[in-house]
C-alpha cells in the first residue's frame, strides 16, 4: 500500500509529503509504515526526507562527487545524508566534470552593508547610549549608507559579540554568598518572637548627574556588569529603624555624609565608636517613644 502524492514542481514534494505525513500520522499511527510516492518524480519519499534537508559541506560535496561511480546507490547516500535524491545526482553530475567545482555559487546568503570595521564602530555608538533612530542617521552621514531600523537591528544582535536591548542596571545586587546567609539565618529564627525585635540597618545613598537623562533601557553587551558610578558624587550613610507596628520618623547620618552647611561631596571624617555610639542614643530615644517606660511592652 502507497500514498500517491501529487504535485506541481518536484522541487516542492519533499517539503509538501512532510506536511501530509505528519497530518496522515496525527490521524493513524498506520501511517507511519506507509511510503509515499511523487507522481512527478516517481520517487519514494521515506520518514527521513521529511525532516528539513541539511544543507552539504564541500567536504561531503566532494564525496558524492568522487563517488559518481561507486557502487553506492543515489537513495542510499540520501537516506544517509538527509538530502533528496536530486541533490545527490547533481553533485555526481558535477564530479564527472573535467574541472568539478563543489563551492556554493556566488550570491548565496544576504549581501552586507556594512564591513566589519563599520560594524564594530556602529555597536560602540549603541554601547554608549544611542537609539536605531539615531544610529542610522550617524551611519548614513559617516559611511554614505542608507540603512533601515531593521538593518541596524539585525547588526547589533549578530557577529561574535551581540548586543541586546534591556533595562539598565545601576545598582549592584547582592551575592549569591550573602543570600544564602540571610536564608539560613531566617531558617535559625523560625521560633523566636520576631514581633518583639527591632530591626536596624544602614544604608549608602550617593547622587549625582546623569548624562545618559535617566535611560531605562539601552542596547547593551549580554551578562555586562552594572553602570559604573560618575567620578566624585554626594555621598550619604544613614542608620533606620522598624519594629512590628513601628518605624522611625527620622534618619541618623553619620560619615561620610557631608558636614551639614558645607558644600562638600562626602566627610573626611572616619565612622568610629563615637560615631556608633550616636547611633545608640538617637536609637534609644526613638524606642523611648515606641514603648514608653512601664508600658510593659518593651523589646
């Protein structure tokens, strides 16, 4: 038993018995077993035509050529190559040629605009912040070639090194280290009455000017680290507060954050013990306020 495939171009009946094989198959498993014949080519198109046909190295080219008169039959070598039959008989038909030329034939593949040299200078202008608009413009001025937004999005995303538009980080996150110790000391403190701890914390806060006009998304190398910080910005420490149903209505800075009055980026000063020792004075007035004395809900 055969199915009879009928088709216009014989190019097309390997691609088209693919698509009837595998509706046949969805219906009954029968199928599977059954060959399918093309009435153009009168060829049996088995399973392993059906799967998209890899494209020959000249190596393997250079093989079938050689081997125009070998005892190797044309559906055997197509079966092991994953080609169609013609494709064998076409490189075979080249081997026999006095001069046999086994490379692809020239104008294979989308031509390039750009070299590789235009390429690297048009992906250091995306680095930097430039948007597709902008770099096509930049790009038809400088090499006096016109490119579609979509021409220079396909060169950002090829070559060794791609790029890829995502948000900008600017801030570091925490280490793999760090978060498995904080999850394994929130494990040890499953029993303890958290509602009755006071939670303390410091944090570095640091300003500056932006050049980049508060970009959130950029054209970026895959896995870069964060933006680094602008040279010399206002730096500010200071210490929190909370506790179950509270939190502090003030901060307590400490250095390096500027003397106040003074037109300084960051405090020369050290934080040493006194420094701390602020801390717990302007911490001690803060629970005073949370839980007055006798109140009987100190923590």
């Amino acid at each position: 038993m055969s199915v009879v495939l009928q088709t216009r171009r014989a190019p097309s009946c390997v691609s088209t018995a693919g698509v009837v094989w595998s509706k046949l198959t969805n219906v009954l498993p029968l199928f599977e077993q059954i060959p399918i014949i093309c009435l153009l080519c009168s060829t049996h198109i088995c399973r392993t035509h059906m799967v998209k046909t890899a494209r020959l190295t000249v190596q393997q080219r250079t093989e079938i050529g050689e081997s125009a008169n070998g005892t190797k039959s044309i559906a055997q070598q197509a079966r092991q190559l994953k080609v169609s039959e013609p494709t064998i008989k076409r490189w075979q038909e080249e081997g026999l040629k006095p001069r046999p030329n086994y490379s692809d034939r020239p104008g294979r593949g989308r031509k390039r605009i750009f070299n590789t040299e235009q390429v690297g200078v048009i992906k250091g202008w995306a680095r930097k912040g430039a948007v597709v608009k902008k770099i096509a413009e930049k790009a038809h001025k400088r090499f006096d070639t016109k490119a579609s937004k979509s021409t220079i999005h396909r060169v950002l995303k090829s070559g060794r090194y791609p790029l890829v538009f995502a948000p900008v980080r600017r801030a570091k996150e925490l280490s793999q280290d760090n978060k498995k110790k904080r999850e394994a000391w929130c494990g040890t403190s499953k029993g303890c009455h958290v509602g009755k701890w006071v939670f303390v914390d410091a944090k570095d806060l640091f300003l500056y000017y932006r050049a980049d006009k508060n970009l959130k998304m950029a054209w970026q190398d895959i896995g870069c680290p964060p933006k680094p910080m602008p040279h010399n910005p206002w730096q500010f420490r200071f210490y929190g507060a909370v506790s179950k149903g509270h939190k502090c209505t003030t901060l307590f800075f400490v250095p390096p954050s500027p003397t106040v009055g003074t037109k300084q980026h960051k405090s020369k000063l050290p934080f040493d013990a006194e420094c701390f020792k602020g801390v717990l004075d302007w911490l001690r007035g803060e629970l005073d306020v949370w839980y007055p004395p006798g109140s009987g809900h100190a923590p």
